[in-house]
C-alpha cells in the first residue's frame, strides 16, 4: 500500500488505542465493519474518505489528524482518563449517565473510607 495508507493506519491504531478503545468498540461506533477497520490500520485497505469521516467522528478528532506524520502533533491527541470518562459516557442516555455517577460516587466513597 502507500505511504500514506500506512500513515492513516498507523495513526488510527495510535489514536484508538491512546483513548482506550478496542478495534471492535471503533467499528461500531464509526458503523464499519471490524474487519475493514482491522484493514485500515495494517494499511491493507484504502478507506473512502466517507469511512475516514466516520472514523474521526468516532474518534473526536477532525480527518486531518489523521493524515499527520508528524508524531509530535499525534501526541496531542493523547487524552486524560477524565476525557475517555467523558468520551465513554458522552454516547449513554442521560439516565445512564446518572447511574454511572452514582457508582463512581460510591466507590470514592469507599475509597476514602478504606484509606482513614
């Protein structure tokens, strides 16, 4: 393939895995299929510039990024655990949403007692 199929796969593979997210969890996210996602980032496959669109949009990131090969300009797409928590929960129903906190505040709730 070319150079710039590899870098697109390459930098979708970085992306995807610096926010946490399996290759299946993308696909269905960007409605692709896991396989092709699998392709793109081997850079076995060319990706329409519509499944890219998908793709950035299921990453939060604009296309371009992924067309970088600059990999100081990669690492700013490098993301905190709070925005995965953001980015996990930004696809749930606000009932959902609730629930989740809810959780969180009981296990920190937990883990300040644990630690008196």
């Amino acid at each position: 393939m070319s150079r710039i199929s590899t870098i697109v796969g390459e930098n979708i593979r970085e992306i995807r895995q610096s926010k946490g997210l399996s290759q299946e969890r993308l696909a269905l996210r960007a409605g692709i299929n896991p396989s092709f996602l699998g392709q793109i980032e081997r850079a076995e496959k060319s990706p329409t510039i519509s499944s890219l669109e998908k793709v950035a949009s299921a990453l939060e990131v604009k296309v371009e990024e992924l067309f970088q090969s600059n990999p100081d300009e990669l690492q700013k797409t490098n993301t905190t655990y709070l925005e995965k928590i953001i980015f996990e929960l930004s696809h749930r129903t606000n009932e959902e949403q609730e629930d989740i906190y809810k959780i969180i505040i009981q296990l920190l709730v937990f883990k300040d007692k644990k630690e008196k």
